[in-house]
C-alpha cells in the first residue's frame, strides 16, 4: 500500500484536501466549475465547489464551518452538519482526502 | 482506457449531494460542443504485439509522427477551444523521449493528463519525472495474472513482471492506477484472479473491456472470440465483483457487442462527444476511424484549426447525428440511443460503412455474424497473429512471447 488514505471519516478536526487525482477548475469555454477525476469531468454546484475550494490540507473543518456560518449568518451546528456530510461524501466518492502532514 | 468507449464517462453521481453531471447540460451531445477529453496517441511504436491492439493495421511510421512542438501547439490549442482531459496513448505513448516534457506541457495549460501506457519502458525514476511534471492518472494494460499466458499474449518476454513493478511505483508516487484488462477466450478464465490482481496493487478502477473486433482484433477473431457461456460468466463475475468492492475498486466492463442484442453506442456516437489525434496529427472521430476507406481525415498540419475540423469536415459530419442514416436505423425508436452502433464494425463487416452495424439484431447480417462468431469461439485455431509494422507475424509453436 503506498499509503493514501481510503475512507476517511470527516470530523471537525480533519483537514481535508483534494487528492492529485481531483482538480477543481473554472471552466472558461463552458463557464462552470469542473471537478476533474481520472476518466471523469463533474460539474459541483455552488456550494459544493465553496467548500471545496476551502479544503487547502491546512484548514481544518471546524474553520471551514466558522468561515461559513460567519459568511451566511447561519446558525453554526446546523452549516457543522452539513458541510461534514458534505465533505464525507466527497471522501467517500474519492475526491478527497486528509492531508498527510499535521500542521499544528 | 476502453478500446471503443468514448473515453470520458460524464459520471453517474447523484445530483442531490452537489456533483451534477456534466453531459446533462446538453450542450455536448447537442450543439457538438468541443469534446471533455481527448486521446493523443504520440506514436504508432510499441515493444508489444498484442494480437488485438486497435491501432490501425497501417501503422503509422515513426518518422511521420509529430515533433515536440507541434504537439505542444496542439496541447495549447485543445486547452484554449476547452478540452479539459488529455489521455497521452499510443502505440506506446513512453516510447517518446518527451513525454515528459509533452505532461509538463499539458500542465502549463491546464489540462488534465492521463497516461495510457504498456508499462515496459519506464523507469521508476521516468514515472517520478512523469508525476513531477503533473500527471494526474496512470493506465496499465495486462494480458493476464500470470507472466506465462501475459507474456504470451503481449508476444514480449518479462512483460507481466515489468508491469507488476511499475504499479506498484505508481502507487508509491501516489499516482492513481487504473488497470486495463483487455478479455478474450484466451485469458477469461483469469478474470477473478486479474481482479484481486488489480486489489492487491491498490488500484483505483479496473477496465475488463471485452476485445472489440477491428483491425488487428478482426484479423485474430478466430483465436480471440469467446463462447457465449464465457461471456455469461464473465458478465456474472463482473457483477458480483462490483458489488463487493463498491467503494474500494472501481470496475468498468466493455461487453462484446457480437453477443449483444443492441449494438453499443460507440464512441458516444460518431463526432457527438469525442476525438483522437494520430501520431501524424489526423484529427479522427475514433481510433480505428481509418479503416473505412472513402474518408479523408485532416490533418493539424492542414491550414484548418483543430475545431474547425471537428465542426466542419466532411469525415466528421459523414455519420454524425441521424441524417444520415439507412432503415432499419432510420425508423428506429433507438436511432438516439445508440446512433446506429459502430460505423467501423459496419464497414469490416459489411463493406459499408454506411450500414446498421450488424451487432445490431435489426441488422440483416446480424444472424449470420453471430453464427460466425460462435463458430470461431468453438472451433478458431489459439495461434495469433502479431501486431508489428511488417503487417504482422504469425505465432511460432512454443512461442510465449520472445
């Protein structure tokens, strides 16, 4: 095993990252974020791709969620919820992953 | 990636969770809109033999091949008229000294690169150049479990052994592996093992593409077909295997369209959603689009840009859409599903490329290809012919791959 980490479980504490084998792009010609993976081009709504664009493997989910919630004055246990089953998904689907290296 | 398929699948996510699919925004099948992704095949050279490569039978001398810059111009412009993934295949794409620098290329612009490759030619610290310089996915071909039928199939001895290594390179690069099994009566019989093959390398996807028959496949048929119980169990071990591995290995499978009732969508229909370079720069609407003859395919060295000859040329606009169509395709509740099959296996089979592809049951020579192929499947000789630029040569007794 080279050492990706499979099926990682989303907590507030993760901080995760697109692997390599994921880009997200704005796609100028079509004017649409892309999401892309090998043999497959995916088009993330806007949300998806905001929370996709804070997964920097340095930001850890309880910042993603303060971000969020202080951005659409939204109740914080609610946007906690739905960005962690969000961002579970995308690892579940291989589009994400944690960063290797601790940076605290 | 699938000898036939359009190479791009839009993928199949559920809109709910935020990834919708791409291709459902229509503009792509509808308007012909510039494909997703595009296949590069840098070089017609390859050290294997496989007896069913879908490179053309006419392969393509390596002194009329693209130079580096023109196949970064190429890059760029696919880039700027929004092709998002490039798959850089062959022949044996490695087989070019600057592929390299053609991934580091492809980068710069933005695009999505994915080697296809044989394996045999890298070096753990090519692979390391290769991830360094972008490469976002590798492919492996295999022709078996085992070195003795594997090595045998490529016709090149310490093949397998040399693929095994370089995926688990890959993996220790952290690269993405997909490996591509390409099944035929010779080696069906390894499938379950090919699949915890692909689990024990840590694979992401596992291709088992069923060979389709053109070119140098058609020319084997007899030594490649499978039975139709073949098929059944394949299709079985298939399933079961998807279902136990969801979520740890992807496994896309390629049926053979002989035994199938409907004929396959080929490439996404001719012209709608996909095309290949040639390592000389012809702009084709498939891989094995030069078969048929009357068309003439333009070149990137012609004074037409490369979306210029998607949208307007003539061997491009020949079969797209339904227009064009014969009966029983024309009244066809089907026509839009499949676009009337392949326009290559319509032409190998029936002298017109024109025709309803006879994989089809509408087909009036479906009965008679079908009979054909179960014949061949129970009776055709293992003896294979071998890919190679002299036209290929003929399997020796007691060859396994020298």
């Amino acid at each position: 095993m080279a050492g990706r980490i499979r099926n990682i479980t989303v907590s507030e504490a993760s901080r995760p990252i697109l692997p390599r084998h994921a880009k997200l792009k704005f796609d100028q010609t079509r004017q649409v974020w892309v999401l892309l993976a090998p043999e497959r081009v995916l088009a993330p709504d806007e949300i998806a791709v905001e929370v996709l664009r804070l997964c920097d493997g340095v930001r850890n989910v309880e910042q993603m969620v303060d971000h969020l919630a202080a951005k659409y004055t939204a109740e914080r246990g609610a946007i906690s919820a739905d960005v962690v089953a969000m961002l579970q998904d995308l690892a579940d689907k291989g589009f994400l992953t944690e960063a290797r290296e601790k940076t605290s | 990636m699938s000898p036939t398929e359009a190479n791009t699948n839009i993928a199949g996510v559920d809109p709910s969770d935020g990834l919708a699919v791409l291709e459902q925004r229509g503009s792509v099948a509808e308007t012909f809109g510039i494909p997703l992704a595009v296949l590069a095949e840098l070089t017609h050279r390859c050290p294997l033999q496989c007896p069913y490569c879908s490179n053309p039978v006419e392969l393509e001398r390596g002194g009329s091949e693209l130079t580096t810059e023109e196949w970064k111009n190429v890059l760029t412009e696919l880039a700027e008229i929004g092709v998002l993934q490039i798959h850089f295949s062959g022949g044996e794409p490695t087989a070019r000294k600057d592929l390299v620098e053609l991934v580091q290329h492809a980068s710069d612009v933005g695009l999505y690169s994915n080697l296809i490759t044989s394996a045999v030619l890298l070096t753990r610290e090519k692979l390391s150049a290769l991830a360094d310089a972008g490469l976002c996915h590798v492919q492996i071909s295999f022709q078996g479990n085992e070195p003795v039928l594997a090595d045998r199939v490529a016709g090149f001895k310490g093949a397998h052994q040399k693929k095994i290594e370089v995926a688990r390179w890959t993996r220790e690069l952290d690269l993405p592996l997909t490996v591509n099994a390409v099944m035929h009566r010779q080696n069906l019989f390894q499938l379950p093992d090919i699949i915890q093959m692909a689990l024990d390398m840590d694979a992401d996807r596992l291709e088992v593409a069923n060979v389709q028959y053109y070119g140098w496949a058609l020319r084997n048929r007899a030594a490649l077909m499978a039975s139709v119980a073949q098929i059944e169990e394949t299709s079985r071990i298939v399933e079961q295997a998807q279902a136990r591995l969801k979520g740890t290995l992807e496994i896309d499978y390629v049926v053979p369209d002989y035994y199938a009732l409907r004929p396959k969508k080929c490439m996404g229909g001719w012209g709608r959603q996909f095309f290949n370079i040639s390592p000389a720069g012809k702009i084709l609407p498939c891989h094995a689009a030069e078969s048929i003859t009357g068309l003439e395919f333009l070149s990137v060295r012609s004074n037409h840009s490369i979306a210029w000859i998607w949208q307007n040329s003539d061997a491009f606009n020949r079969y797209r859409g339904t227009g064009w169509m014969p009966e029983p395709c024309k009244s066809c509740e089907f026509r839009e599903v499949d676009f009337g099959g392949c326009r290559c296996q319509a032409f190998a089979l029936t002298g017109d490329a024109g025709n309803t592809d006879p994989a089809c049951t509408l087909s009036p020579m479906h009965e008679q290809i079908f009979k054909l192929a179960e014949q061949e499947a129970a009776g055709g000789s293992n003896r294979f012919l071998y890919r190679n630029f002299a036209g290929g040569t003929l399997e020796m007794d007691g060859d396994n791959g020298a």
